[in-house]
C-alpha cells in the first residue's frame, strides 16, 4: 500500500449533545461572502438529460485544466505569495515549476525564501523525490490543486445531487451548480448548502470563474490575457479567499509547448533512490463528523481545512470561516 499525503477540508456541523429526543436540527445559513453566488433561485436537477448537459459543462470546465492528458509536453512556471496571517506555514513569495514530457514523465519543484525547496519526479510509472522538510505544506498544495485539481471528474458525480442556480458576476452571466453526496429531499432549500461545492461557470467559454469546495473558502479564476495550450484557455491568476480574506495569490507567469524537456531532469539522484517511493497527493477531500442536537437546538457548522499526514495526523488545521473557534473544534475533531 502506497501511503498519500492527503489535502483534506473537515467540516463539523452540530454539536456534541446528549439528547433523549433528537430530531433534524435548525442549521444555520452559510455566510454571507462576495464571492458565494448561489444564495436563491436554487433547483434540483433531476431530469437525466439536464443533468448530462451539467456533467459535460463541467467536464468542458475541466479539460482546461487537464494539461498532461494531451501528447504535448509544456512548460509551467508560477509565482504565488501565501498570507495567512501565521494560520499556516510558509507565508511570503513561493514559486514553482511544472515540466511535463509524455514519453520522459513528469517534473516539479517548489521554494519559499530558502526556507522550503521540494523536487518531485514521475517517470516510468516510479515516482522520486526530495524535500526539506515533511509533510507538503498546505498553501503548495493548494496552490497546486487550484491550478490542476479543483474541477470534479464526472466518473466521481454519479448519482450525487446537483442542484443549479444563475448568477451574475463582472457582469458575465454564470452558471452555478450545487454538488452533494446527500439527497436533498422533497423541501426547497434556498442558497447553498455546508455540505455542497460549487462550481460557477461561464456557459458560454466553459471556463470556471469560482470554484468553492466548502462555504467561506473559495477558488476565483482570472483569465485576463490567459495562456493558451492547445485546444485549453489556463487561468492568469487564481486568488484563494477564507472568510472573505485573500490568503493566496497565484499567477501563472508563462505556460509554453515544450517539444522534448531535458533526459536529465527524470534520473533520480543517488538521495532520491535511497529514500525510495516518495510520498504522493491525493485530492482535495471533504470528512464530516456531526453531534447529536437536542429538540430545537441550532446547530453551527464550522469547517476546518488542513492536511492529513500519511500517519493520520491532522496539521496545518484551521477555521475557514471563524478562527476564534478553532481550538474548541479541533478539540472534537479525531484524527484521521
């Protein structure tokens, strides 16, 4: 078993309360966010032919990002600044590079002021590599989901539900759709869901202009002046909001066809071999826990958003949305 260095978001809803009647809790709103544009006019989509053409808007917004599903190789070099506030680790001037060939693999590294360098090499079905320090930071991983990894396939929707709503956003008219594992049932919910994402896209170019994947933290895309790579338009900028916050700014500085990279950059050094399959990534996942609410309590969600070490340890955890709190939550949160 290959052991993942997991990017997770934790959302908690209720509280832990013994009750000796319990029923379905009062729970209150998602937060109010310039950037959360499903707030009514929200409807299910049940229609299996509406919820294909859903499937393909997605999978269209998708493709933009799926750089190494193609027979071109590319050159990627990005520069993003991290300002957390000391919530998490490595704040200040990152930059990375991302070198793709489909006959030699896959390579990339990152660094922060000297104080944070990581190479990794995929080649041949082995994947090596070398870091200052473990586990990946949070913000590189972030950075790295939000520019390849943010749009859900559509093999991972299934029969989850989605529900749809328009918006208006700069002026360009989107389309915002709702994703959850759960029914929603026969009553109307106005607004978003805590356990739904939302992806809000652009009908007309395919392109995703926000993407969150819980209330209070979301991904906005800028395509002024885009890269261009093939039949993809690729973000120029992605900022990354918590709580109405800006905490990551991402700019894609140059994105080119590279016909053949470098041999070289795919041998693993001596170090690397020694230390033997280097830990990988999984995508972004969202765990919920939630408490007993007594008869006519309301229940308060929080979501917390780290990394799951391969060991299981949560690190990096913090509040997206209420930071007072967070020691009192993670108190309740179990590690995975």
């Amino acid at each position: 078993m290959v052991s993942k260095c997991m990017l997770s978001l934790l959302a908690a809803a209720g509280l832990s309360l013994a009750a000796p009647r319990l029923i379905r809790p009062i729970v209150a709103p998602v937060p109010n966010d310039p950037l959360e544009l499903a707030t009514s006019s929200v409807r299910e989509i049940k229609s299996p032919a509406k919820r294909s053409d859903l499937v393909q808007l997605l999978e269209r917004a998708r493709h933009n990002f799926d750089l190494r599903s193609g027979p071109q190789g590319y050159d990627l070099k990005v520069r993003f600044t991290v300002d957390s506030g000391g919530q998490t680790e490595y704040d200040g001037a990152w930059k990375m590079e991302d070198i793709f060939d489909p006959k030699l693999g896959h390579y990339w590294t990152a660094d922060t002021s000297g104080s944070y360098a990581i190479t990794r090499i995929s080649s041949h079905e082995k994947l090596y590599g070398e870091e200052t320090a473990d586990p990946i930071p949070l913000r590189l991983q972030e950075a790295r989901a939000a520019l390849f990894d943010s749009i859900p396939a559509a093999k991972s929707i299934g029969n989850a539900a989605i529900r749809k709503s328009a918006a208006v956003f700069n002026n360009t008219r989107l389309t915002c759709l709702l994703l959850s594992s759960s029914e929603v049932g026969g009553r109307a919910i106005p607004g978003r869901r805590w356990d739904e994402s939302e992806e809000c896209i652009d009908p007309q170019t395919g392109l995703v202009k926000i993407h969150s994947q819980v209330p209070g933290r979301y991904f906005l895309y800028d395509y002024s002046n885009a890269p261009r790579f093939g039949d993809r338009t690729f973000p120029r900028k992605v900022t990354v909001t918590e709580a109405g916050r800006t905490v990551t700014t991402i700019s894609v500085e140059s994105l080119t066809e590279l016909p053949s990279a470098d041999p070289n950059l795919f041998v693993p050094t001596g170090d690397m071999k020694e230390r033997g399959r280097a830990i990988a990534m999984a995508r972004a996942q969202k765990i919920w826990r939630s408490g007993e609410v007594p008869a006519g309590a309301a229940a308060h969600a929080v979501c917390i958003f780290g990394v799951v070490t391969p060991q299981g340890k949560l690190v990096e955890a913090h509040s997206c949305s209420h930071p007072t709190r967070i020691a009192r939550r993670l108190s309740k949160l179990p590690n995975r």
